[in-house]
C-alpha cells in the first residue's frame, strides 16, 4: 500500500452495484471508472422446503410439488435457486412440481432465494422416497351371504402407513364403473357391506389427477345355503372359573356325517380365536374371557355352513386361587390322630393335593418344605398322620390340569405338643400360664443343639419368627397384651420342641392364676393360687374348674394331691369380685420307670433258668438208665420268713427239684435208687 494513497480499502454492509475511480492534483484529475461490482447482503431469514401433500409415502406415478417458503420474505420479489437429485434444469420459482414422480426422483430437496441484491442461505434438506405402485388388498368377513344377511369387504394399501386413499368398488371383472350407493352399504372409507353374490374387487385412488392404485385380487361373494349339522362349543375342562396361567381348550364339535369342516369363531374376547376347531389356551389371562360360539364351512362346498352354535362363556380370573389348611386338634392328645383339611379359599372342580411337612430353615428365617409320605396329588381334600407325639407344621397346596397348574404353598399350620420329653423342649420362668403386662418373662430352648429360634403364634392368627431379645437359647419378653399365644422353640437341625401358651392379663388390678405351664403327671400333686400384680392372694379365693365353682379355699390356694385325667381342664379363679383369665391344665399318663419296667424282663430270665436246671438233669438221667421211669416232683419251701410267703409273692421262695429214677423190675433195693436235686431261687439273689 502506498504511504500518499487514501481511501483505497472501504467495508459496506448493504448489498448493491460498486464501481471507483482516483484522482489526484489542484485542480483533482480523475481515472476512468472501474469495473462494477455486485454485492449481495445474505440474509438470516428461515427457509423451508415443503411437500404439498401431507403424505409420508410417495409412489411412483404420481404428480408432487415441492414448496419453497421463505419466512419474512414478504413483500420482496424472490428468485428462487433449487439443488435437486437426477436434475439439470431445476425451475426459479418457489414450486418445483414433478409430473410422473419416478424411483429416480428420491433424494435430498434444498432450496435458497435472492431479491435485488438480497441473498438467503439454503434450506435445510428434505428427504423425498418415491416406492412403487401399490397394490390395493381386499378382505371378506365371510365369502357366503348368510339368507337375509350381508358380507363385509374391507380395502387398504400398504403400507398402511401410507395416507390420503380413497377406495373405489368393483363387480365383476368385465365392469369397470365403479359401486355406488345403490349397490353396496358404504361405512368408513374403505369398507362396505354388499348382499348380492358376484366377484368383486378394489383400489385406492388420491391426488388431482387422481392417482390409482394396482387393482386388488378379486374376492368370489356367493349365497349360503345351510346345513342340519349343529355345532356345539365345549370347554376341557369344563370348570366353572378358569386362573390366570391355566390351560384350557376351547372346541368346536360338529356331529353327523364324516364332512370335512372349516372352522369359524366369534368371540367378543379381547383375543380372536383362530379358525380350527380347537383353540388351546396355553397361558390364560383375562383378556381370553367372553362369549365363544362357531360354526362350519364345508371344505367341499364353501357355500353351505352351518348355523351358529350357542354361546358359551369362559370367564378367567387374574385373581390366583390360594389354599387355606387347617389342622384339627390343634393341641395333640396320646394315641390322637392329626386330620389335615385344604380346601381353595374360592372352591372350583379338579383339583388334587399336596401335603408337606415345614422344615426350620433358621438360615433363611423361614421353612422349607418336605413332602409326606403318599402326599403327591391326592383326591381326598383331607390328609391323616398317625402317631404323631411332637410339636409339627405342616403346608399344603392344589394343582389341576394337563400341563398341572400348581397354587402357591398355603400359610403354614401347626399342631403343638405339650411334650416335655422330645429332643427339644421349651421352659419358661416364672413358670406359669398367667402374666401381668410389663412382666418380664424369659423362654429358654433346651435340647442338644446350637441354633435356635422362637416363634409365636398369636391370638389374631399371625406367626412371628423373631424374638426381640434373644440371647443364645434364651428369649427375653417383657410382655404385653399382644404376647398373649402359643410359643415353641425350632432349631438349627430341624427339630420342634414343646409349646407352651402364655396369657397376658390386661387388667392391671384382676387377678392371675398361677398354674403350670407344662402338663402335670397322673399321680403327682399340683397346687394352683391366685396372685395379684403386688402381692399372692393368701384367702378368700374360689376356684373354677370349667366353669364349676370346686373350693373357697381360706388359704388362697387350691391343692391337688394325686392328679387324676378327671382334673384336666380349665381353672379360673375369682377374688373380690374380679375374675381371673381361664388357663387349660393338662394332665399326661405317667411313664413306667426302668426298674418297673425290668421286672417282666426278670422273670423271663428266671423261668429260662428253672428250665435248664429242671429238664436238662431228666434228660440226662433219662439217657442213663434206659428202660427205667423217670419220675419228678417239686417241694416249695420258704427262706427267711417266719409265716411264710403272702399269697401270690414269690420272693426269697426256693423251689425243691427231687428227681427220682425208679427201675421198671419189680424188686429193687434202696441203696439202687438215685436222687438228683436242683435249686431254682427265685429273688433278689439273682439280681444281684
């Protein structure tokens, strides 16, 4: 640039026709002028290309035109500038129109516009798909007119999500005028219900020109003649309430004659059903509920069908079918059978059960499940255990059906033992029935094992697992009204031990009974009392035994010298006026000691020893003096007893074996005879 020169470089904003000249000197001489120089100024206005149609699919064979708007353009006077595929001559005006649209013709649209020395940028792309000539489809609802009846056709062209069709109707493949509303029931656009036979066809048309689609194929209309054979629609199984999940078949039997069938369905279930004769259900749901009914189309004759069969209705319940089991007794008595009952909570046909005995699973804070022995898929709704003697829980559940629908498991029931013998047991300190609120009573699991847990049952029915405070074996309660139920122990192998009932009194100013927990044996003494929150009652107390006023015992208590079975039941007593809860005492047979026990054992052993010193000596003399008589005899005595043994006692009593051998001759001499003595003592002598 030169130093003396000025002005030689300018900036302008506005779009025009710019041309210069120099000069120099006083007077100024001035240059010829430049060439000129266009100057456009761009604009940021919004351009769109748009199709006028609102169609997402174009076929080829049709007439477009594609739009080129230029938003705040108003006003000015726009040349227009398009980048088009398959192209050398795109127009300059704002609509680029293509008359017979080809496969060719897809591609990207862009398009810009200039005024004087105005300049927009292009437009975003627009992605024009041109497919080929469609081919309309045409379906019949039934290809035979019913007698005073109608068939409903229906047209589309695919895709469907192509737009804009309107449908054209045809009878007859040598006509081509289109139906009218004289020959057919138009509903929607593209279908129509028509009752005269013939053959008929379709096509969609759009745009202006109008644009045709391939005609359909042509579908034959024809009258129906019916048929005697009656269908009749049946449900396998036949149950009254299908659950969701099960299997069930629906079937079309049509009877008479060997006619090969097609099948129709009508249903107003929210899934069709296909057209067989047999609709199998695999998976119910309540979408498969509703009205069924059918009938049959010869194979032979399309013509002649059947009439309609009678509805039947299937309804499937999304509500799953729970089992509910009860035991009976729930508290086992000796020599008492245990009777389970499962029954569905909604009864319905064809179920069979299973029984399971509840394992502990501590691990799992829950149980497992073990089924009993011939408890696989019985008849009966009832299952018996004989000998049953300890604390037990038991489940059940159904199943039905080919594939076999099972039920969840029911809730666990439990049969408690008051058992204190079995390998595990329960004790409870204080040890009574009855407790106050806010007492503190601790459960304490006995038995060979290292796991334990505690569980109760409550009065409203709810099972718990955890003890609030357990420490090792024992369980710590301070109690409430809600501690009131049957407690037992499980352990870590899978054991039960003894259960127990607990009863809080909720009166903080009524009496408790304080009576054992555990049952009392026949034969022992028991004593029941009557005690307040801060004090035993010592007087002026009664008692009750189911419900029977026994004894107003001065001393407050109520004592029972030698239990009897006839002293089990329930004791309440009543002071002041204010009566206490009722608790059942149970009484259990007394058990044979060892040494009682032995006793038979004993004798079994003495009389096997009498026999040894008895025979063996006869038969051994016997063998001696062959063709001699043998002869014995025995000679009771007493030992140690001045008046001898009482009738029926055996102790200490010695019996005398003489064995005499007495010759067959009739002479013989004394000193010839022989003796042979044997003692069999019968007492504590052999014991020792």
């Amino acid at each position: 640039m030169r130093g003396n020169e000025a002005n030689r470089v300018i900036s302008v904003s506005q779009g025009g026709l710019y041309h210069c000249r120099g000069g120099r000197g006083d007077p100024v001489y001035y240059t010829e002028d430049s060439s000129d120089v266009t100057v456009k100024e761009t604009l940021r206005n919004r351009i769109t290309v748009k199709l006028q149609h609102s169609w997402s699919q174009i076929f080829t064979g049709e007439t477009i035109t594609l739009r080129c708007e230029i938003q705040g353009g108003e006003g000015k006077v726009w040349k227009y500038e398009w980048t088009a595929p398959n192209t050398n001559s795109p127009p300059t005006s704002s609509e680029y129109r293509i008359s017979r649209v080809s496969v060719s013709h897809s591609g990207d649209y862009r398009c810009r516009g200039s005024s004087d020395y105005l300049l927009t940028g292009w437009s975003d792309a627009f992605r024009l798909t041109v497919s080929y000539k469609p081919k309309a489809k045409l379906r019949a609802d039934n290809t035979a007119v019913p007698v005073g009846g109608s068939v409903t056709l229906t047209c589309s062209v695919n895709p469907s999500s192509s737009s804009g069709w309107k449908y054209y109707w045809y009878r007859d493949e040598k006509s081509s005028e289109a139906l009218t509303t004289q020959d057919a029931v138009f509903h929607s656009n593209g279908e129509i219900s028509v009752s005269q036979e013939g053959l008929y066809r379709c096509r969609g048309g759009r745009g202006n020109p109008v644009y045709y689609t391939e005609d359909s194929q042509s579908v034959r209309i024809g009258k129906t003649v019916t048929v005697s054979n009656r269908p009749v629609v049946t449900l396998y199984p036949n149950w009254s309430e299908i659950h969701r999940g099960e299997t069930i078949t629906v079937r079309c039997e049509i009877h008479g004659g060997d006619t090969e069938w097609d099948y129709e369905w009508e249903t107003n279930s929210m899934i069709k059903a296909p057209n067989q004769n047999e609709y199998r259900i695999r998976s119910a749901s309540s979408s498969n509920s509703g009205n069924y009914r059918c009938k049959g189309r010869m194979k032979s004759s399309q013509h002649e069908t059947t009439e309609w069969s009678d509805s039947v209705t299937l309804t499937v319940s999304d509500n799953e079918p729970r089992p509910v089991l009860t035991v009976s007794p729930s508290w086992l008595s000796p020599g008492a059978s245990v009777t389970l009952n499962c029954e569905i909570e909604h009864p319905s046909a064809g179920w069979s059960f299973y029984w399971y005995k509840a394992v502990p699973d501590l691990s799992e804070k829950s149980s497992s499940y073990e089924l009993l022995p011939d408890g696989s898929g019985t008849a009966q709704d009832s299952y018996i255990i004989h000998g049953q003697t300890h604390t037990a829980g038991y489940v059940c559940r159904a199943g039905r059906g080919d594939p076999e629908y099972h039920t969840d498991h029911s809730q666990p029931k439990f049969v408690w033992s008051a058992d204190v013998h079995s390998a595990a047991s329960l004790t409870v300190s204080p040890d009574r029935v009855q407790h106050f609120t806010s007492d503190s009573v601790s459960l304490t699991c006995e038995g060979n094992f290292t796991e334990w847990r505690v569980r109760k049952f409550s009065e409203d029915g709810r099972l718990y697992s955890d003890c609030r405070r357990m420490t090792g074996s024992t369980c710590d309660i301070n109690t409430s009204k809600s501690d009131t139920a049957v407690y037992w122990c499980e352990s870590g192998s899978g054991e039960f031990s003894s259960a127990v009932n607990i009863t809080v009194q909720n009166d903080g100013n009524g009496p408790i009974l304080v009576s054992p927990v555990h049952p009392v044996t026949e034969g022992a003494s028991v004593s029941l009392s009557c005690s307040l929150r801060t004090q035993k009652i010592l007087s002026n107390v009664f008692f009750y035994h189911n419900d029977k006023l026994i004894q107003n015992d001065p001393r407050g208590e109520l004592k029972i010298s030698a239990v009897s079975k006839s002293d089990e039941g329930f004791y309440k007593c009543l002071y002041s006026g204010r009566e206490s809860a009722q608790s059942w005492m149970s009484v259990k047979v007394a058990v044979s000691t060892p040494e009682s026990s032995s006793f038979p054992l004993l004798m079994i052993f003495r009389l096997i020893l009498g026999f040894m010193f008895i025979f063996l000596p006869l038969l051994f003399c016997c063998r001696r003096s062959k063709g001699d008589l043998c002869v014995y005899e025995t000679v009771r005595r007493c030992e140690n007893t001045e008046n001898g043994p009482a009738e029926g006692d055996f102790t200490n009593v010695t019996s005398v074996i003489q064995l005499k051998v007495i010759r067959k001759t009739r002479t013989s001499s004394p000193a010839a005879d022989a003796a042979v003595y044997s003692e069999v003592t019968s007492g504590s002598s052999l014991s020792q």
